[in-house]
C-alpha cells in the first residue's frame, strides 16, 4: 500500500521531537509500509537535502536508543521530502494536490502538527482546493479548541469538509501500549469482568504525574493550564477505557459509542460541586530528584501574578448501573514527586476479616510510565506464626520484559494506524465535545470564583487539599497507602 504523508508545521517542535523520531522507528521496526513518501510543509524556503540535514541534526536531541546511526538516516532520509508553503495561499494548495496527484499514492494522511487556531483556515484551504476526496485523511493534534464553543467550530469547520471517517483526533495517551494492554486486559481475558463494578470496587485513581515544569512552553501552558492540557483529553481518555462497557465489535465506532456513553454518565459539576470536588494548585520552588528548582511564578514567559493551574485533583462518578456510588479520582500536575502515571483500581476489604489487619485489600495497577506493566496486590501469609498479620505480595508483570522486541511508541502506533486507516484509537468529534461539556463548570466556576488556587512544593505530591479530597471518602492515595 503507497501512502503519502504530510506534516503541515514540518519544521515545528512537534514534527522534529516526536513524529520524526517515530516513523524513524516505524522504518527501523520494518513497520513502515514500503513505498511511502514523508513530505514537510513549511513556510520557509529550502530544498529536501536541506530538511533532510535539518532533521539529521535534530536527532541529535532525541533520546539515543532512538536515534539513528548515519547509514540508518540515510536510508531513511530518502522518504522525506520538503515543500514550502504559505498556508493562506490557495495556489500552494493547488500545487501540493499536484505533487500527490502525480503520484496517486494509494492514502494521503494530512497531518496538521501546526498551532489549532490555524486547523479551520486550512481545512477549508485543503477542501477548496479538493484535498479531501476518499484517499485523504487528515490527522488533527491537540489542543482541539479551548473551550465546549471552540471545539465545536474546530469541529464544524472539519466536518464540512470531511467525513468523521476521515478525522484522525490524536490522544496520544491512547497510543501508549499500556492503553492498548487495559483493552486486552478487560475484554480478552474472563478473568476480571465479573469483579469490574461496584460491588467488587471500592475506588478508581488516575494518576498522571509529571516531575517536569513547564520548561520552555510558559507561554501556551499559561493559557491552557492542566485541566485544558491533561484532565480533559489524557485524564478522561483513560477513564473511559477503564469504565466503559465491552463493545460489541473491535470497530472504532462500537468502541468509542461505548467511550461517549461513560463520558454522558459522568456525574456534572456545579459551581457549588466544583469547590468540594475539585483542587488546584500551582507548584511554587522546591526540589525535583535532589536539584532545587523555580516555582511556576519565576519560568519563562509566565505572568508573575498568573494564576493558572499546574495542578489538579477532582472526584467524580460515574452514575450508571455498573459504577453508582464508587469515587474515579483524577489527579495530575508537573513537578510532582516522579513521573509516574498510573491507574490503581482499589479493590474492597473483605466482608469479614478473620486475620488480624494487614492494611490495605486488593489492588491492580496498571502502570502507564514509566514502567508499563500490571501489578496485582495480594494478602499472602509469609509463614509466620499463627495469629501473625498477613503481608502483602504483588504479582508483577512488566510487558517490556514479556515483550522486548514488539513494543511500539505511542505516536509510532497512532501514525501507523493512521497510515492503515484505523480509527480505533482516535478520538471522535462527540467525545471530544462531550469533554469539554464536562469541564466546562470547573473553568466557569475557578473563573466566577477566582479564589482557592493552592500552591504545592516542587517535587511533592501537590497540594495537601488533594490528599484531603481522597481522605474525606475514607480512602487515600496509593503513594500514601
Ligand atoms: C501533552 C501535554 O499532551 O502531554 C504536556 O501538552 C505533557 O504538557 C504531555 O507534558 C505528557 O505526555 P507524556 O506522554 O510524556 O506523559
């Protein structure tokens, strides 16, 4: 199968850190189907041997297991080539449908790793120049909008020109193999469904921690804020795989029907629910793996009286059959303790106990990273003495260990699976919006509200509101188990 694909923003950060470096693996795998073309657009003037050099030189940056050597690049620069553009000129389109006609590859996957507020302008450009007849599809990065009104116009402006079939909504927590594995997890294996409900769960914690700050990107984050930036895309995404019923098919549909249903389920905030419900914080300066670091107030281009979050942890439910009454916790923030992303499903004690307490029950947890695997806590008796507390085991299963040659990067699988024209782990316009609609009373209410922003020590596990949140149901967070 031929396919062309093309970055719009292919001198852009995101084109050079993350989908340069994973269709390199893709080539490096043998995954890359043969007889592909890598085609960047940009507005600036050079040649492919220029781009080419200019990729070359980026690697350098990329972790070193995935950089290549100089015969690998080689042959990989082969299929990348370069195209400047002036995004607002029709005449560039034209000339872009040209060079894929020429060809008449098989797909053309349109990738727009530019700023969103430019995906309106250049879905129309692309539809007016006739880019989006049944071979195209195009690929669409977040942030989707800003808000439930941006969203529906990025939305609208996409759909007037192609087919949901044809909108690739990256999340790129859905590439992550761990996702994938949660799927597998629930609805290949008999072993776990009949506990996955309410009877058998006392709480669910999601747990996206980042030990990073905002680095460089001071700017964009001080617009978004992590509730925009991880809770209603990443944070929600999980939620949905973790809590949804099994879909009739592996088809995108059936499975992300099942995704919005959960969505629909959640329980809504009010601006009274919000200020119980929910916490913010923002990381003031403190010490990250044993360096002292600036608080958010003192990064680069971020307002000193800013009052964006950088933290956020809420309870929510979900109201169903299935979930009533059991507490899903969400939590994120950037410089926390570890990066460490997590779900654990917290299982309940026993009805009645005739050991002596070992503390916590049952729990699974699915680790997301660093580490991708499954952990399965267990009571177990040690051999001690009769009388004696039990002590917890935990079967481990690592899937880099059980799989060291197949696992593949999240963007590396999303970008393949767009090449393939599956959907499955793309994000559909209805969940997207239905997202929005969700988180939309917290920001209207931290805007009405303006008070109660919290500050954490880098390098802590967030504000001490947050461990309250959890301890208010009687429960606590696993870090604090
Ligand atoms: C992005 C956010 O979507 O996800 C970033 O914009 C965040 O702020 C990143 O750092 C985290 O991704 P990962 O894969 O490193 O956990």
């Amino acid at each position: 199968m031929s396919f062309d694909l093309v970055f719009f923003g292919g001198t852009g950060d995101l084109t050079w850190r993350k989908l340069m470096p994973a269709l390199f693996q893709a080539f490096r795998h043998g995954k890359l189907p043969a007889g592909g073309r890598i085609l960047a657009v940009a507005r600036d003037e050079r040649t492919d041997e220029e781009y080419r050099q200019f990729i070359r030189e980026r690697f350098s940056e990329v972790d070193s297991s995935k950089r290549p050597s100089d015969e690998e690049f080689d042959q990989f620069a082969a299929l990348l080539h370069y195209r400047r553009m002036d995004l607002s000129q029709p005449t560039d389109y034209a000339g872009l449908k040209q060079w894929l006609d020429d060809r008449g590859a098989d797909t053309a996957v349109l990738y727009l790793a530019t700023s969103p507020h430019l995906f309106p302008a250049i879905c129309e450009q692309l539809g007016a120049a006739g880019l989006n007849h049944d071979k195209v599809r195009v690929v669409l990065e977040k942030p989707l909008g800003h808000d439930l009104a941006s969203a529906k116009e990025i939305n609208r402006v996409v759909r007037s020109v192609f087919t949901e079939q044809q909108a690739f909504r990256i999340d790129h927590y859905l590439g992550k193999p761990s996702v994938q594995n949660l799927m597998a997890l629930r609805f290949a294996n008999a072993l776990f469904e009949p506990l996955w409900r309410r009877e058998s769960i006392a709480n669910i914690q999601i747990t996206l921690a980042e030990s990073l700050g905002v680095g460089t990107r001071g700017d964009f984050y001080d617009r978004t804020g992590a509730l925009r930036d991880m809770i209603q895309n990443h944070a929600l995404q999980l939620l949905t795989m973790i809590a949804m019923e099994p879909p009739s098919t592996n088809d995108a549909d059936a499975i992300r029907d099942e995704k919005l249903k959960v969505l629909k389920s959640l329980k809504p905030f009010t601006a009274e629910s919000v200020t119980r419900d929910v916490v913010r914080g923002q990381y003031r300066a403190g010490n990250v793996d044993g360096k002292s670091v600036p608080g958010y107030l003192e990064e680069v281009k971020v307002p000193a009286d800013s009052r964006c979050e950088t933290f956020v942890a809420l309870r929510t439910e979900v109201q169903n059959w299935r979930w009533a009454g059991v507490p899903f916790y969400l939590r994120t923030g950037k410089r926390l303790g570890a990066r460490d992303a997590q779900i654990v499903v917290n299982f309940r004690p026993v009805p009645h106990p005739i050991f002596p307490s070992a503390g916590h029950a049952n729990k699974l947890v699915i680790k997301l990273q660093p580490e991708d695997g499954l952990e399965l806590h267990l009571l177990a008796a040690k051999g001690a003495g009769q009388g004696d507390a039990l002590s917890p085991v935990r079967l481990d299963l690592d899937f880099d260990k059980a799989f060291p040659t197949d696992r593949v990067g999240a963007y590396e699988r999303l970008l393949l699976d767009a090449i393939a024209g599956r959907l499955n782990l793309f994000v559909r316009s209805d969940e997207q919006e239905q997202a929005w609609r969700w988180v939309e009373p917290i920001l209207d209410a931290w805007e009405n509200s303006g008070s109660d922003l919290k500050t954490y020590a880098a390098g802590s596990w967030g504000p001490a509101a947050a461990s309250a949140l959890v301890a208010r149901d009687g429960n606590a967070w696993a870090e604090e188990q």
